[in-house]
C-alpha cells in the first residue's frame, strides 16, 4: 500500500472512530441493541487501528521521551487500558450482540464499570485527538492573527462542552460515585449528539493545548512570547465560557 493511501485510510478509520464514539455515547437515542452492534463495531475499527499505527508500539522503547512523549504514550496506554475494560465489561452484560459472554463478570461490577470506563474512554480519546491535532493541521497556512482568533473560538466552544460536562454530571461516572447513567430519553436526538461532540472537543482543545505548550517550552525563538500569549488568550476564553454558563 502507497504511503498516501496509507493515510487517508488512516484518516477514515479515524473519522469512522469519533462517529461511533459519539453514536455510542448516545445511548438514550440508539437503544440497547444498536449500542451493542455498534460496539462491536467500534472493537473492529480500534483493532484496524492499531494495526495501522503497529509501529508506534515498535517505537516505545527507542529513543528519548521529552515531556511530550512522555504525555502522549501515558494518555495512549491509559486509552487503550480503559477502551479493553469497556469492552470486556460491555460484552458481559450483551444481551444481543455476543449473548453467550452475559455473565462473563458479575452484571453489578460490569455495569458500573462499563459506565466509568466508557466514560474515561470518551474523555481520553478526546485528549489523544487534541495530541494530535496540531501535527495534523502543521501543514495549513494561516493568515496573521487567524489562528489567534480560531484558538479563541475554539476555547468559547470547549467552555461550553466542559460546562455539559459538568451539567450532566459525568464526573460522578468517571470516579464511581453513581452505578447508573442518568439518560434524558426526551431530549431530541440532534441534542444528544451536539451535546457529545462538544463535549468532546473541549477534551480535543485540552489535548491541543498541552501539545502547543509542551512545544513552546521546547521554542527559543523570538516568537515564543507571541505564541504563549495567544495559547493563554484561548484558555482564557474557555475558562470564561465555562465559568459564565456556570453562573448563568
């Protein structure tokens, strides 16, 4: 296979990742047999995945971790650990999908951990795209200030999803405080759906941010004050975003 085509089904596989991460995290709108299906789904997609970035495990162990590295391989291993736990935890409770594994594990254990897991999985994935993210878009031209502005942009969007974040209660899932999810199941599909995209970007824009900065740590250049200013002026805005829905 070409080294283009290589990417771009790198970049589908992607694509095809965060939509069923979302149709997964849906689960009021896809009800339990679709959920099942889709995860089963999803199982796939992460193993083409994986055997398509086969050689970021070959690369573990050579060379030197700075600080981002050191980051990414830690976000990467804790993905990988909680996506497995969802997925073993999820089969022990399918109903439809793989019936034969109910039971796998205690069905109390499993649905508690699945949520928190799930949970941790969605989170985590939107760190590791944010990671990335600036290496994706190294290749794009801006126009002076205009990446200022996106940044900017991007903060007031990742307020909001860490205000729906916090509105629906998702922290009391990831540290086991509740063995249940509190579903709206009258709240529109559409809402459902925007909801976790936001929701994921604003872990996409937390990712991104510690990319850039764990990069102008490393910059000597004159521009580095300009850039870290620009970098705060974006956390800024999505902690006033944040703060203002709060209050609101």
């Amino acid at each position: 296979m070409q080294a283009k085509e290589k990417m771009i089904l790198r970049r589908t596989v992607d694509a095809a990742l965060i939509l069923l991460l979302l149709l997964l995290m849906a689960y009021q709108v896809t009800g339990q047999k679709l959920h099942e299906w889709l995860g089963i789904g999803m199982t796939a997609t992460l193993i083409l995945h994986h055997i398509l970035n086969i050689r970021w495990y070959a690369s573990l162990f050579r060379g030197k971790y700075n600080l981002y590295r050191a980051v990414t391989a830690a976000v990467n291993t804790l993905l990988l650990l909680a996506i497995l736990l969802t997925a073993v935890c999820g089969m022990a409770m399918s109903m439809h999908a793989v019936p034969f594994l109910y039971r796998l594990l205690p069905v109390a254990f499993a649905r508690q951990f699945h949520l928190a897991m799930s949970y941790w999985s969605f989170l985590l994935m939107g760190v590791h795209l944010g990671l990335h993210l600036p290496a994706m878009t190294a290749g794009i031209r801006w126009r002076a200030g205009a990446m200022t502005v996106l940044r900017i942009a991007f903060g007031l969007i990742a307020g909001w999803g860490f205000f729906l974040f916090l509105k629906n209660g998702i922290p009391d899932y990831i540290f086991f405080r509740t063995p249940f999810a509190f579903l709206d199941f009258q709240k529109p599909g559409i809402l459902v759906f925007l909801e976790y995209l936001l929701m994921l970007l604003s872990f996409a824009f937390l990712g991104s941010t510690l990319a850039r900065l764990f990069s102008l740590l490393r910059d000597k250049s004159g521009e580095r004050k300009g850039k870290l200013i620009a970098l705060g002026a974006a956390f800024a805005a999505a902690v006033l975003a944040a703060a203002l829905l709060l209050l609101l």
